[in-house]
C-alpha cells in the first residue's frame, strides 16, 4: 500500500484545482510564471516543490496554499 506523501496530496490537488479551472498544464504554467514541464512533474510528484513555487501555483489557480496541502 502506497503511503500519499505531501508532495502526492499536493500533486493531486495542483491537478485537481487546475482542471477544475479548466487550463491545461502549459496555461497553469503561463500563469504561474514556470515552464510547463515544471508543472507537469509536480503533478507527477517528481519535484520537491519551493514554497515561492508553491505560492505562485496558488496564486495561477486562485487558491490559498492550505487549499493545495489538504489532504
């Protein structure tokens, strides 16, 4: 059994929150002022994500931080 660690809740939520808006990888991305590929591997829990990263995610998706770590 996988154990969800923060960086699986918060990719889980970046994904969820973004289709909900209903933008794509690469519009998140513009928004947010990081490069696609970037998103793309948070939401794969492939990086380890900054919390000035975490913030502008936030900020593209119009959500608070506690908002994208709740699990």
């Amino acid at each position: 059994m996988k154990t969800n660690t923060i960086l699986d809740v918060f990719a889980a939520n970046v994904q969820r929150y973004r289709t909900e808006a209903g933008l794509s990888q690469e519009k998140l991305a513009e928004k947010a002022g990081v490069h696609r590929t970037y998103v793309g591997m948070i939401e794969r829990s492939e990086k380890n994500i900054t919390l000035l990263s975490m913030e502008k995610i936030a900020k593209a998706l119009n959500v608070t931080i506690p908002m994208l770590l709740n699990n």
